[in-house]
C-alpha cells in the first residue's frame, strides 16, 4: 500500500473513531433521516423500488408499497452508520453483537473437506455479517465487484483483508474460487442481482422472469462443494443476527445445463424466502427484474 492510500486508511480510522463518539440510536437518527432524503426528497431510485414492490407485493395498496419502500432506505441508512464500526471489530464485540442460528450446517459442511459455498444476499448489513464470520475464525473469501475508483477499492477491500475476508474479483474469477475451495475456504456467493446471458440463466425471482447468474450452480458442480444458504439480519442496536440453513440438494435434469438450471431455481427460491422474512431489509434500490433474452 503506498504512502497516500496508508495516510487516507488512517484519516478515515480516525474519522470512523470520532463518528462512533455519538451513540448508535442517534447515529440510525440520521440513517433513517439519510434514507427519508433519499427516498422522499431528491427520490433517488424510487421509481424501480416502487416497481420492483409491485412485482413482488400485487396485493399491497400503494402507500403500503410506499411505506415499505421508505422502510428499506431507512434500513440502508443505518447500514451506513454501522460501516464506522468495522476497523473497530473485534471478537469481544462480534460475540456480544451477534447470535448466530444454525451454525451447525456451515461447520458439518467444512467437515466435507471441499470447501463451502455460502449462498447469500443483499439483506440486512451483510457486510458486518461477512466481517463477523471472519472474526469467530471462518477462512471467507468473498466474491465481491470491485470500485470504479482504485483508491477505494484497495482501501475498502485492504480493511476487509485486516478483518480476515479475502476478496475475489468477479472477472475471470473461476479458477481463484476452485483454488479457495481446495484450501478449504468459504466462498461468499451474493446471489440475488440480475445477470443477463451468457453468464445468466433465465429463472424466476417471486414469480416473475428475471435472469440469475449461473456462476454459483457451476462451481459447486466441478468442485462437489456444499452451496449453504446464509442471512443476516438487523434486530435492533448493535443486534445482528446470522442464520444458517441446511445445504442446497444438487439437482439431477436430463443433462448438466438442466441440473444447473434447475439448482439455480432452488437457489432463487430459498432468497425468496429470505426476503419474504424481513422485506424492509432487503435491497429493493437494484433492477432485479428485466427482460431476459436466452442464449442457451
């Protein structure tokens, strides 16, 4: 890391240090206040969260649309007063911090000796969940796009390295994955964006046709790994809880594009649920739904 970028990861400690001075109820003040700006006032994305609530929720009136559209920015709002937090993250804090239900499936799967795929989404602060699993000693490896800006990318991804998550590009990602899965690593999969073709397949996503990335289903098929579905969820101040389910069944079709299609599906229905859960605290900002064109 050069001179500027150790000046700039230490300037923005520093900041974190002084932010988290004010207490965290006052700080998710001006998450939800950040939220209801960005939702009510300059209405950034409200048109495609509105939109994708109406795919989702037919049956919800309007203004319960709009209320719950509001919720989610809110809830973004203090995902971004909880980021201060994560230079200061230590294992004292994760314990006191975090319950974590069904852990037993994600260590039952390591016993495997494949590694593990952990399937997971945009809801609640996952990225204080990823930091967490790290700190009660997972080996995670997180397969994450990177910044536009190279300044803060390295800054962002070099915190999460101190933190013990390491990250994979996406781009031409494949063999890096197989190789963390060999080592025995957990590999982070965020499965609910729209991906077109070639990499995309076309699935369904609360019942509407959208395109699903095909990345996950591949890897776990060459490497014979565990894919376990995982969650995080916000429960109240510095309340955070992660929740493991039992591994996604490989599936079996006339041929191996089917059987990937196919585990894609489940994979899609399993985040369904999960949303279904706590709506509030998903991503609803991200155009999940658009026209598929199939190439397969």
């Amino acid at each position: 890391m050069s001179f500027g970028l150790k000046l700039l990861a230490l300037l923005g400690r520093v900041a974190s240090g002084i932010f988290l001075l004010f207490p965290i109820k006052l700080r998710f003040f001006f998450g939800d206040l950040l939220g209801r700006l960005w939702f009510d006032v300059f209405r950034i994305r409200r048109k495609v969260v509105l939109s994708n609530l109406q795919i989702a929720y037919p049956h919800l009136t309007e203004k319960e649309r709009v209320r719950l559209g509001r919720k989610s920015l809110f809830h973004l709002g203090r995902d971004l007063m909880e980021y201060p937090e994560l230079p200061f993250l230590n294992l004292a804090k994760v314990k006191s911090r975090f319950v974590v239900e069904g852990e037993h499936h994600l260590q039952e799967a390591l016993q495997l000796k494949k590694g593990v795929c952990l399937l997971t989404l945009h809801l609640g602060n996952g990225d204080l969940g990823i930091a967490a699993l790290s700190m009660l000693g997972y080996p995670i490896s997180l397969l994450s796009k990177e910044f536009k800006a190279r300044w803060l990318n390295d800054l962002w991804f070099g915190m999460r390295a101190r933190l013990g998550t390491q990250f994979i590009p996406p781009r031409n990602s494949s063999y890096a994955v197989l190789k963390a899965l060999k080592k025995g690593r957990v590999v982070m999969f965020v499965q609910d964006q729209y991906m077109g073709p070639p990499q995309g397949v076309k699935t369904t996503f609360f019942g509407q046709e959208t395109g699903t990335g095909l990345g996950l289903a591949t890897i776990a098929w060459r490497a014979g790994c565990p894919v376990v579905p995982v969650y995080t969820l916000r429960q109240g101040p510095h309340r955070h809880l992660i929740h493991f389910d039992k591994p996604v069944e490989m599936a079996v079709g006339i041929n191996p594009d089917e059987s990937l299609k196919i585990f894609t599906q489940r994979c899609n229905d399993i985040l369904e649920q999960y949303v279904r859960r706590c709506p509030e605290q998903w991503m609803w900002i991200h155009k999940r739904w658009k026209p598929f064109s199939s190439l397969r």
